[in-house]
C-alpha cells in the first residue's frame, strides 16, 4: 500500500514545480496606477500621452530684419530687443511687436504686428499722428484672433525721414497689406483715419487679398494726389463712415459724405459723431469715445465672419 501513495506524492509534487515555473515565465498585467517611465518603452518609440501634448508649429516665416535708417521723429524712437526702430510710445511689452516694413519706392516703414490668423486687418493712422493712434483698438482685436498690422507712415514717428509731403503714402498702406499677407492672410478689413483711410481703400482695392469690410474715420475724398473716389466704388464689402460736423469747419464732413455716397457697398452707415474731434481723436478724447470705439470694434468682429 505504500508503494502507490508515494508514486501519487511524487505526481502531486511534480504538478506544484510545473505551475510555478509556467507562472515565472509569464507577462504579469500592468496596472494603470504604475509609471510608466520612457525608460521602459522599446527604442525609438515615444509615449502617447507625449505625442499628444506636442504643439505643432503654426508657422515659419521668418521676421523682416531690422535695417538702420534716419527715422523722422528721432526723439520719440528707440530700438527694441530685436534691432527695429520703434516710437517710444509703444509700451515696453509691446516692442518686440515691432518689425520693419520696405515700400516699393524702397522707404523702411516701423510698424506693429499684432495677433496671428489668416484674417487680417490694416489700422492706417492719420498724417501728424503717429502708430499709436491704433493702438488699443489693435490690441482688442488681436486679443480676439485677428492677425493686425500698424504701420507708421513715411516722415511719421520712427519711420524713415525722406523729406518728401504726401506723393507716395498710399504705397505704405501697400507695404502694410503685403505683409499681412506674407505671414499668412487670405482676406482683410481696412480701417484708416484721415488720410490713412483714403489710401487704405485705394491700396485695399489694388491688393489681391478679399476685402471684407472698410472704416473710415474723417478721411477725405482725396488726399493730395490720391484719389478715393473711384476705389470706394469698388468696395462692396460692409463700410462704416464716421465723421464730426465741427471737424476743419465742417469740410471733412463734405468729404465723407463723398465718400459714403460713392460706396459701392450696400450695407454701409454713416455715423455723425458730436464730439468734434478729427480722426481717432474721435474715440480717444470725445464725450461718447469708448462708446464709438466699441461700436467700431464691434463692427470688425461682426462683419469679419
């Protein structure tokens, strides 16, 4: 009787040694909770979770380099961190926004890029002002995903001093919508003030970027050589004029209404503002300023679609 009792314990033992070398060689299962280093992966193969917090890179096109020039305003300019003139009215933070623009008559323009997008948007100052008559309205509509430039004009501010009046300014609207569409534009809003706005619908309308909307601020029909009229008819896209009776005794006001009556646009409103201001002044120092500003902000955003 004892012979089959120890062949059984035999078996018995063999089947334990059996199962625990099968159980050595096996894969245990993960558990979500460990860490899973790099380390331990395969070479050449990274972590998803990596893969998936990678920030593709949105765009490179590289920067306009800074080139050196006589600025028109040398008191009011100064350098910023990447070698481009700059008014110093342009808060410190907002400097290296700054780059610098060539105009087909080879002028070098200071101007401010704001924001990033294919929608962009020219905010063109008035002659005697300087960059930063756009500046907040441009801040606000970077802030909402516009892609905004600012150029100074020629003999304006830290831009080049050439000594020349008012012949060729609508090539720096030019200079300004090329750029934008350099770093990636495919349609525009134009807004100027004063002459700013006459050359901006001229250059708008020569420009291969679709115009989707237009504010004029005191502009005049024609500003020295430079004729409004007949690009205005061209624009069909949703126009905003704005004006002040007691502006240059109320000659602005004749110019545009011009303008407002040759639009070419069906949806177009004419805006009589009582504060008496010319141009941006308008909105920065009249009675009602925050409110027009706000109407003008509110028009990009809602006619930009």
């Amino acid at each position: 009787m004892n012979v089959p009792f120890k062949g059984i314990k035999m078996i018995f033992v063999l089947l334990i040694l059996l199962v625990t070398i099968t159980g050595c060689s096996a894969k245990m299962p993960v558990s979500s909770n460990e860490d899973h280093s790099s380390t331990n992966l395969p070479q050449n193969t990274s972590p998803t979770i990596e893969t998936r917090n990678e920030t593709p890179e949105v765009t490179n096109i590289p920067s306009n380099p800074p080139v050196e020039y006589d600025p028109a305003w040398p008191d009011r300019t100064v350098k910023s961190s990447n070698g481009h003139l700059v008014n110093s009215c342009v808060p410190d933070e907002l400097r290296d926004k700054a780059t610098t623009l060539t105009t087909s008559d080879g002028v070098y323009l200071s101007a401010l890029v704001l924001g990033s997008g294919d929608k962009g948007v020219l905010l063109a100052h008035e002659q005697g002002y300087n960059i930063c008559s756009f500046l907040d309205m441009g801040n606000e509509l970077a802030e909402s995903g516009y892609l905004v430039v600012i150029p100074e004009y020629r003999n304006h501010g830290a831009s080049q001093d050439i000594q020349e009046d008012i012949q060729h300014i609508d090539r720096d609207a030019d200079a300004a919508l090329s750029e934008l569409k350099r770093l990636g534009a495919k349609k525009v809003f134009l807004a100027g003030a004063s002459c700013g706005g006459s050359t901006a619908i001229i250059a708008g309308v020569r420009q291969e970027l679709p115009i989707e909307g237009l504010i004029i601020l005191s502009s005049p029909a024609q500003c020295g050589p430079h004729d409004a009229i007949p690009s205005v008819k061209k624009i069909k896209a949703p126009s905003l004029f704005v004006f002040s009776p007691g502006d240059y005794g109320g000659s602005i006001e004749k110019e545009v209404r011009k303008l407002y009556q040759a639009s070419g646009a069906t949806d177009k409103e004419l805006i009589v503002d009582e504060s008496g201001y010319h141009g941006t002044d308008m909105y920065h120092k009249g009675e009602h300023g925050d409110a027009l500003k706000s109407k003008l902000i509110d028009f990009v955003k809602k006619k930009f679609n």
